[in-house]
C-alpha cells in the first residue's frame, strides 16, 4: 500500500490570519522554529487562503522598510497554493513540490480547510537518508533558470 500525504504531514500546523500583522507571523515561526505560517480566513473553519514564509517577510516587509506592526500578512502573503489531499499518495506530494520548486506543501481537507502541512524535512524524515532521498530535496531546491543577470 503507497504512502499516503497524511503520513507524512505534520497535523494541525500553527495557522494566523490575513488581519495578523506581519510581526505576529514572524513571532510564531520564532516561537515554533518554523520558516512559514499558513493563513486561513478564520481561525474556526481554517480554510487556507495563502502562506506567509520568512523569505515572505524579509523581502516584502524588511527590505522595503516597510513596519513590520502595521503590514498585515494579507498583503505579503503567497495566494493560490499547491496543495494536496490528505488521502492522496505521496508521491503525488513529492512530485508537485518538485515541479513547482516548493519547500512547504499544504494539507487539505475537501473543503479547503488545511489539516497538516509537508516539508522537505518531513519527506526525508519519513524516508531516510538514502540517495534517493537526498536527490529528491536537490531537485525541489534547484532554483529556476532566471533570465538576465547571473544569479550571483
């Protein structure tokens, strides 16, 4: 029987809201040592509708001066996520992360609400540190060909 995406999530992640201002999120990844927070609409329901990562924060809020108690995380946040299902196959999980170069892929339920969350660390936690593995996290790390200058 193939593995399934809830046996690799870490259940019920810690989730704020759109409203949140951009300092709370970045008090929870401190708090929790985490480098994203996904977002719900409410924290009833927690349908998703984005994630906020440290990356998020530090290009869209630190480097553009903005003031991180003001900024609310509706306006830094990435909106119109990969997902996957809870019952789908992992795989299907690791293939999408490794086709959209994503770090982070949320867990849903068929309404939409997040119920867990897979990282590059949970996969290789689940799967060992065998090459395959190792090749795997290589390739959802691969940055994207960018035109222009040389990625320096």
């Amino acid at each position: 029987m193939a593995a399934k995406c809830k046996d690799f999530m870490t259940k019920d992640p810690v989730c704020c809201l759109g409203a949140d201002s951009a300092e709370k999120a970045a008090q929870i990844m401190k708090r929790e040592d985490i480098g994203s927070v996904p977002v719900v609409e409410d924290s009833q329901n927690k349908k998703l509708v984005g994630i906020v990562t440290d990356r998020d924060l530090a290009l869209r809020i630190v480097a553009e001066g903005r003031d991180p108690k003001s900024a609310r995380v509706s306006d830094v946040m990435s909106r119109g996520l990969v997902t996957c299902p809870a019952d789908d196959d992992a795989q299907n999980a690791i293939d999408a992360m490794e086709n959209h170069q994503i770090r982070r892929l949320p867990v849903v339920d068929a309404a939409g609400r997040i119920v867990g969350i897979i990282t590059q660390a949970d996969i290789a936690r689940r799967l060992g540190k065998d090459q395959e593995t190792g090749k795997m996290v290589g390739e959802i790390s691969k940055p994207k060909r960018m035109g222009g200058g040389g990625g320096r």
